[in-house]
C-alpha cells in the first residue's frame, strides 16, 4: 500500500494523539509501513531516522531480535490473564528483578498500562496510605513548576504545562507547584529548595506526596537539575512526614546515565514510576514500585483498606516477557557503562552544533542531548520538525528546545548524520 492511500484512511478513521488534525491538510500524516534499528520506513520507502525514540520508548532499536523472540515466546505459552486472584511467572520475575535493582528497598510492584496510569496509581496509593493510618486529612500534592506527569485527570492535576492542563481545569483538582531548579539559571535551586521547605512547614499536614521527575523535566523542555536538589528534597520530605514520588517514567532505564535517575542522589523514592522503556518500545506497561512499609498499611482483613485499583490488562505475560528481555540485553551487553563510554565520543560530534550561533544551552546527560534556540519564531518547533523530515531525521522539538533521545543502538555514523540533519534543518527553520 503507499503512502497517499494509507494516509487518506488514517485521515479518515484515526483521530491522533497530541494534534490539531487540522494541521494535517498541510502538514500530511506520514504512513510508517517497517522499522529496522533506528530507521522508521515510510510505505514508498523513504527512511526517517528515530532520534526521538518513538516518544523516548524504544531503546535497543526498532524490530530487535532478541525482545521479538522473547514476546513470540511467550505468545505460545500465556498471551494474558488477569491479575486480579491469578499470577504468572513473567510478572512474578519482572517484579523481583526490578527489586533486586533498587536493592530490594522497593519490593512490591503495582502493574499499569502506561505512564499515566503509573501516575495515578501512585498519586491513589499515596492518600489512601495515609488515610488507612489515620491521616485523611493529607490528600494534597506538591510538584514543580513546567512539571509533567501525564494527561490523565488526576495526572493533570500535578501537571504545570497549561496547553494539557486549561480546557479541562474545571474537571482537573490541582496541586501546588514550587519553582523548578534549573541548571541553566544560577541560583533556581537554593530557591527551589527554600520554597519547598516553606511549604512542607506550612501545609505538610495535609500533603500526602511531592512528585518530581528526577534530575530531567523533560516535556517542559529537558530541564536538568542536580542530584543534591533530590537529596535535600527527599531530606525535607522525610522530616515533614510527606512521600517523595519519583517519576521516572521518561528518564528511567539509563536515560539519565544511570539505570534510575534517583540513584544518582543516593535516595531511594516512597514510590518510583515506571514505564516507556521498560518493554524496550514493544508493548505498553506501566509500574509502581513501593515499600514494604506502604505495602503493609494495605494488609487487612478489610476490603477497603486495600487498594483497589486495576487495569484489564494489568501485568500482562506478553509486555512482561518483553520488559525481562530488556533487562537481559541491559545485563548481558552491560548497557549503562557501554553507553557511558561512549558519551564523551557523542559529544565530540555535536561540536558543530555547540557553535552555531543560534543554539544556547547545550547540554547533555546521559543518553540526552537538548539545546536552546535563540531568535526563533512562535512556529519554529513545527518548522524545524518539517525540515528534518526532508533530511530524513524524526525530531520534535519542545518550543524552542531541540532534544536528541536516541535509541541506544544509534552508531556513531548515525549519530553524525543526526547532527548533520540538524544543523541543516536549524538552518532552513530559522530562514
């Protein structure tokens, strides 16, 4: 089938996620019929180059042999029954190797379908412990300016990005935000920290949480902070009796240059969500993962002190077959020091792009790379998100941040192509 054909049902039947269809009567819809490593491929053959993973999902490469083999598999034993009074030995397995690497301090997971899903789930989990131990009073929640935690209501209601939050801020409870720490900007920090301290002090008696996405806010624009602002919040949060919500749903799985972003504080989370890389792009599936501690206050011969919450297709066998195929490539190709290694060679070809006169901000962590563009107009992301296209690369820029989160299988050649692309489509963008 070609592109024109595909495109024309899609148009027709599909209503697309985070879109002004619109926009598609000239900007068209571009019909992905195969995927191979890095590479989507359009129906008359034309190759994009996936250097946003697919929604910063898929990071071993499109079609990877061994995830695929893992699902099929799995197909011929269990493709899905449901959690509620059965179990099976992928989500059984999965759950004791996602322990295992929090060292067990996290040792009881709560199965959801994506990462908004993981959102509320924690968010639930957070108010219904504290009222099962006396405390119904603390049912607020606390997150940091530009922050994003998914689109969901009660998910929303801890997102600060006003073009998801306001059509539906009549339907939405909204938490307080404190201002961001950002490392772009000297001093956000002390601020954030002094802000967040004022506020456990006045309202911790009613706060149940304070949610952050550790070390990188990245809907708002790959916002980056230290590990000492993770620390010193998880220090307050401790003192003022408030769970720290560690949303990791984007930077989890290596993202951040570690394997979870909170380990670079040396904390561990209340609650750390899960989701995104954790099937490797394969399927959806989403995690809560909390302690012993938490998970006790739920233990009761009374049915509603536990937590009743589900999904139809929570812990399903084929997504958990998937997520322990990532796990395997991440132990068996030692995937975190791999990708550490060869971040300083990374780096060294973005240096075209470090000094071009338009780009500010360069920055990188992990397997992360974002930068500011000055002197843009209020359509630059669309522009620049078409004129890669033409190069043959898939990006998205948030506003006037550009961003690069590749798969992790992206060669150096493939990477000097992307920086190529990017400086090129800079170029045409902000002519």
């Amino acid at each position: 089938m070609n592109n024109k054909n595909l495109l024309a049902r899609s148009l027709a039947a599909v209503w697309h996620p985070c879109t002004q269809m619109k926009q598609h009567e000239q900007f068209p819809l571009i019909p992905i019929d195969h995927a191979e490593g890095v590479w989507l491929v359009d129906c008359d053959g034309h190759r994009y180059l996936d250097a946003v993973s697919s929604w910063w999902v898929n990071l071993f490469g499109h079609n990877n042999s061994r995830i695929r083999a893992a699902i099929q598999l799995q197909l011929a034993k269990l493709e899905h029954v449901m959690l509620a009074g059965f179990t099976h030995e992928p989500v059984v397995k999965l759950s004791e190797r996602l322990s295992a690497l929090t060292d067990h301090q996290l040792g009881h997971c709560f199965y959801g379908s994506d990462g908004a899903s993981a959102t509320e789930i924690a968010l639930k989990m957070s108010a219904h412990y504290w009222r099962n131990e006396g405390h119904e009073h603390k049912t607020q929640f606390l997150a940091l300016a530009g922050s994003y935690h998914g689109e969901t209501l009660g998910a929303l209601g801890v997102t600060d990005v006003a073009l998801f939050r306001d059509a539906y801020a009549p339907l939405i409870r909204m938490s307080a935000t404190i201002p961001a720490p950002d490392l772009r900007f000297p001093g956000t920090q002390e601020g954030s920290l002094t802000a967040l301290e004022n506020h456990l002090e006045q309202h911790h008696q009613h706060l149940a949480a304070f949610i952050v996405e550790p070390l990188i806010q990245a809907a708002s624009g790959m916002i980056f902070h230290e590990p000492e602002f993770l620390r010193e919040a998880k220090r307050l949060c401790e003192q003022y009796q408030v769970h720290f919500i560690a949303d990791e749903i984007a930077v989890g799985f290596g993202r951040s240059g570690t394997f979870f972003a909170h380990q670079q504080a040396g904390i561990t989370p209340d609650f750390l969500c899960l989701s995104k890389g954790i099937t490797g792009g394969y399927l959806p599936l989403s995690v809560v993962m909390t302690r012993h501690s938490i998970y006790k206050a739920f233990y009761h011969d009374n049915t509603a002190r536990g937590f009743l919450h589900s999904h139809s297709y929570t812990g399903n066998a084929l997504a958990c077959s998937a997520a322990l195929a990532v796990l395997d490539i991440f132990e068996s190709d030692n995937v975190i020091n791999a990708n550490r290694e060869r971040v300083p060679a990374l780096n060294r070809l973005t240096k075209p792009l470090q000094h071009h006169p338009a780009v500010k901000q360069f920055r990188n962590r992990g397997m992360i790379w974002a930068f500011d563009v000055t002197g843009t107009s209020s359509d630059f992301a669309r522009c620049f998100h078409q004129a890669a296209l033409k190069h043959g690369v898939l990006l998205r820029p948030i506003g006037h941040t550009v961003y690069f989160m590749p798969p992790y299988t992206i060669t150096d050649d493939e990477f000097e192509l992307l920086v190529t692309a990017t400086l090129e489509s800079l170029d045409e963008a902000l002519s």
